[in-house]
C-alpha cells in the first residue's frame, strides 16, 4: 500500500485490532496488539544493528549500484514503480523479513520530534538510491503527507502490563 498518510497507516493497523482482524489471512491472537512497527522493531526485523550495512548482509560490504537490482527495488532496478513483496528473495534481512530494503519508505510508530511534527520512515523506495536501502538509513516526513513512494507494514507486539 502506498499513498497513504502516517494517520491511516496507524488507523488500519488500530482497525486490524478491532473488526478487521477476521479478514487477516493468518490469525493473530487477540492478545497480540497489530500496529505500526516502532523504529528499534523495524531496525530488529531488517537484521539488527550491525553497522552501515544492507538488511542480506552480515557485515557491511559496498553493493554496486548494478548489482542492487538483485536485492531491492531502488531507482537502480529502474522499474520506477512498486514491486510485490517477495520479488526479491536474495534481499531478504538476516530476520528472515522480505522488502526491508527498497520497494516503499516504511513509516514508524514512533515520531521524530518531541512536537509530533515529523513521522520517522525507513527502508528506502523504489524512488530513492541504494545509499538509502540501508539500515542505518532514514527518512522523515510531515505525517499528513501522501506520498507515492510511502507506504507501511504493521508489527504484531504483547503488549506489556504494568
């Protein structure tokens, strides 16, 4: 999904916790709250934090950029558009998630600053560069915004009990 606000991102993965989680294709426990995933959930999904580095990749090593095309969908694969997910298996993160690199920037759950004037985004797209296709990289937005190259996945979490 792309074009979409971080206030609908957040409001599906608020109705998937409600009535819209009888039409998910693998039941999720009610106890398990859905949402958008927080930024450190992502980081852990795409691998971990081990260096500047791609979500295939152990350790960080320089992807040519005629060699990206195998991994993600970036401005390098020149599709200038998105892709299924599961287009590139030889991408998928060391956490065994597919399209962390590439294809949409993610948006967050969490905000970039104490104001909640900016929404975090991570992952890249098919509009930007490999250099953004990486862990470490990161995008940020107004959340109102829509753009094309946008777009979310939700992360299933226990809530905590205090």
């Amino acid at each position: 999904m792309v074009g979409v606000t971080w206030y609908e991102a957040a409001a599906y993965a608020t109705w998937l916790n409600g009535p819209g989680r009888e039409h998910l294709s693998t039941p999720v426990p009610v106890a398990v709250e859905i949402r958008l995933p927080r930024e450190s959930e992502w980081v852990a999904a795409a691998g971990g934090k081990q260096g500047d580095r791609y979500p295939w990749q152990a350790t960080p090593q320089a992807v040519e950029a005629d060699a990206i095309p195998a991994y993600a969908n970036t401005s390098e694969s020149d599709l200038n558009g998105t892709t299924p997910v599961c287009q590139y298996p030889a991408g998928m993160s060391l956490a065994r998630v597919m399209d962390m690199a590439g294809n949409v920037w993610e948006w967050q759950a969490n905000r970039r600053d104490k104001d909640q004037d900016w929404a975090e985004l991570r992952g890249g797209a098919w509009s930007s560069n490999r250099v953004y296709a990486r862990v470490a990289a990161r995008s940020n937005s107004r959340p109102h915004f829509d753009w094309d190259f946008n777009g979310f996945r939700v992360a299933g979490a226990v809530p905590v009990s205090l």
